[in-house]
C-alpha cells in the first residue's frame, strides 16, 4: 500500500522519498538525525518530505516500521491519518 502511493507520486517527490528510504537502511537510527522528522503519539514518528508524511514507528536500532504515508493537510483529515497509522501500530503491537 504504501509502495503503490509512492510509485504514483511525481518523480521528484518519489526520488525524495526513495532516497530517504535507502538512508535508513543503510545507516539504520542514525539516518534520522540527518532528515526532517516530529514526534507525532508515543513512539509514533513522522518523517516530512515535500508535501507527503510518512508515519513510523522505531521498535529498535535496527527495526523500523513505516506504517503509513499520506500527503499534508490541515485539520480533520490530518486526525485522521493520524488515527490510521496508530490503529496500525496497536495492531502489530509496536505502541
């Protein structure tokens, strides 16, 4: 779900994101001193790129679960969202 929003996301928006990504996962926990993030609920996290907002959640150093991505909004439908991604961290029990 989340790869299909990213690959219908204009090119630069999706090379922004792809970057990010391969970041990650080459430098683990450490990649996010080094990209724009914001403490959203608990251990709930947010990474911002652009106009979209991916939703993560960081179990350990070398776990991290991207639970949704959505494009930046104001007021409900950015509750809204939010209640998505953490309906998806209690359910895979990372909050």
């Amino acid at each position: 779900m989340i790869e299909e929003y990213i690959d219908a996301l204009p090119v630069t928006s999706k090379t922004e994101i792809y970057a990010a990504r391969q970041l990650i996962r080459d430098k683990g926990v450490e990649a996010f001193s080094l990209i724009v993030t914001r403490q959203l609920y608990k251990k709930l996290w947010e990474i911002k790129i652009s106009q979209e907002r991916i939703m993560y959640v960081i179990q350990d150093k070398n776990s991290v679960y991207m639970l949704h991505i959505c494009k930046k909004q104001k007021g409900k439908a950015e509750k809204q969202e939010l209640e998505k991604a953490k309906k998806r961290a209690k359910a895979a029990g990372l909050l």
